[in-house]
C-alpha cells in the first residue's frame, strides 16, 4: 500500500508526460536532478568561432580509411552550415582512426565503432569468431559524426547533446544515427525501419525545429534545446522528458512504454501546431499536411522525408514519398475549428 501511495503522488505531481516507470528511477532522477542543471548551466553559451577559416588539405593520414573520410568531409561540406564544416576540418586533423581486433564472449558488449572525445581518436573492431552484419562504412560515417558535434569549451570536451553521462546519452546518439543515415548513407530512405531512438529524435526535431536542432547538436548546447522545448512545456517537464528517452534502451522499459512516449510527443506537436494555425504562421492547408506527418503518421511509427508532398483531390489527400504513400485523410479529419477555417477561408 505504501508503495501504490507514494507512485500515486508521482504521478499527480509529474502529470501525464512526466510519468517515470517505477520508485527507484524516480528516486534516482530526483538525486541527480540538481546535477543535471549545474551541468545544463555551463552548456550554455559557447560559440564557434566564425571567423576560423582552415586551407583546403588532402586526407592522407587514415591508410584504408582515406577515401571514407574524404566522402564523409564533402558530404558534410554540401549538408551543413559553414563554420560547423571548418570547425569539423579543425579537429579532422588531429582525429586519428585506430582498428583493432577482438573476440566475443558471452560477458561482452559488442561495440564495432566508438569515438573518445578526450583523444579524438575513432576505433574500429573487429570480431574474430563471430560474423557481424553491419555496414562499417555506416559506422565509420556515425563515429566521424560524433567527432564534428565535439567541441573544447571552458568548461571542458562537449559532444553534441550529451550531458556528462547524466543525461541525453540516447538523445545523443539517436541524432546521430538520425544525421548519418539522412545526409551521408542512406539520403531519403532514413525514413524506413527507423530504430526506436531514430523515431524519437525525429519527434523533438518536428518540436524545435531542424535548424534549431542541429544547432544545439554541432555547438553542444542542450540547454538551449531543454529552453526551446520549454516553449511548450514547464522546463522540468523537458529535461524529464529526455531524461525518459534515455530509458527507453533499458530492459524493464517495454514496448508501451516507447508508445507511451510517442503519443505524448505528437500531443507537443499537435499542440504547437495548433497555436501556429490561431497565430496564422501556418495556412490549414499547411497545417492539415504538418498534422498528418508530425501527428498521426508519427504515432504509427512512420517518418516522412523533407520530399513528402501532398495530393490532394479536393475531399481528401495522401502523402508522397518517392512513391511510398499514405492512407487517404479526408479533410474535414484535420480537427480546423470552424473559427479558424472562417479566418482563413
């Protein structure tokens, strides 16, 4: 009874978004809670330096990997804002690439890629008694990924939306994976077979806003992503709410529980969306099109590219991707109060 009384008073204190699975992770985020705002406060505010403008030079220092790195440096170039592509040539020419060999026991983490911050040094693995099937280019792309969101501050080495092994681990590298697999392997079709983390991700940038998010990302500031997800919520209620998206890769944390927080991204969204129609920063033809993706495709677990169009017949419409289609929506599902069509229309 003690128990049932004490998850009651969480979930009446958190709210429907808020609710943490189980006493002890409750617990453990409330002792680390005023760490996470110690660190989120020192994120705050680093800038690169604009005016940092490398010479061309030839990658020659990565034997096998040189061609890789060199796709990987013109893909980034055609992808991303300037100074994140000289801040990455910067550290590119200290990074060093390390491939190593290694044996599988049942006791052992299986980690084919991984990136030290601290050296700049990315390592490759490779299993000798079990075959692996995983593109080690994707990989590599995914490590040199990590390396262009890492940057010195006077608070120390930040990468991307991590927080010091507190928080935004899998925020981390969900937005990683969500990057490499858009703009360097796999363009468009990113959108198909997403991991859970993936899917995610791709929901808080439908909230913030990609230019938004890849700022935060290359200048690794999430404080200012928990400020801009603030917009829509209390500032706890975010850092919870990246706080559980680090749960979701623990065991006890089901298949309900990724749905759960699905639902309760695409409500931010609706929400958002909502108050960009009253305000009329969107048109209802612009909202009914962003309602379907971020909203109701989102809650089936289905991500649409920056290509998606919309056909529509008059009654209703579907969405378009490189000859993927939606289910029709007819138009008058697009929940538009008669206030705001009489606005517009």
């Amino acid at each position: 009874m003690l128990f049932l009384y004490f998850y009651d008073i969480i979930y009446a204190n958190w709210g429907v978004i808020m609710q943490i699975k189980g006493m002890f992770d409750y617990l453990y985020f409330k002792f680390i809670e005023p760490d996470i705002e110690k660190e989120l406060s020192k994120s705050t505010g680093f800038k690169l330096n604009k005016d940092f403008a490398p010479s061309s030079f030839q990658i020659t220092s990565f034997g096998d990997y040189n061609e890789y790195v060199e796709v990987f440096k013109e893909l980034f170039r055609n992808s991303f804002p300037k100074e994140y592509y000289n801040k990455m040539l910067d550290r590119i020419r200290t990074l060093r690439i390390i491939r190593e060999k290694d044996k599988v026991n049942f006791k052992h983490y299986i980690s084919v890629g991984r990136y030290d911050s601290y050296n700049n040094t990315i390592t490759i693995t490779d299993y000798d008694n079990i075959d692996i099937d995983i593109d080690k280019e994707e990989v590599l792309m995914h490590e040199l990924m990590h390396m262009a969101s890492t940057n010195t501050t006077s608070h120390g080495i930040k990468t991307g939306l991590e927080l010091d092994g507190l928080i935004g681990m899998q925020l981390n590298e969900g937005y990683t994976e969500y990057l490499t697999r858009k703009y360097l392997t796999r363009g468009y079709r990113y959108t198909k077979h997403p991991e859970k983390t993936i899917i995610l991700v791709k929901g808080i940038e439908n909230i913030v806003g990609e230019e938004k998010m890849q700022q935060c990302y290359f200048e690794s500031d999430l404080n200012s992503l928990i400020d801009e997800l603030s917009k829509y919520m209390t500032r706890k209620e975010a850092i919870t709410l990246i706080y559980l998206i680090d749960k979701v890769s623990d065991i006890s944390y089901n298949t309900k529980y990724f749905d759960y927080l699905v639902r309760e991204i695409s409500k931010i969204n609706k929400s958002k969306l909502d108050k960009e129609l009253e305000q009329g920063q969107i048109t209802p033809q612009e909202y009914e099109k962003e309602v379907a993706i971020k909203v109701r495709e989102y809650r089936m677990y289905q991500l649409w590219s920056e290509d998606t169009k919309v056909i529509d017949d008059g009654s209703s419409f579907i969405l378009e991707d490189h000859g993927r289609t939606s289910r029709p929506y007819p138009k008058q599902q697009a929940e538009i109060s008669q206030e705001i069509r009489k606005k517009y229309m």
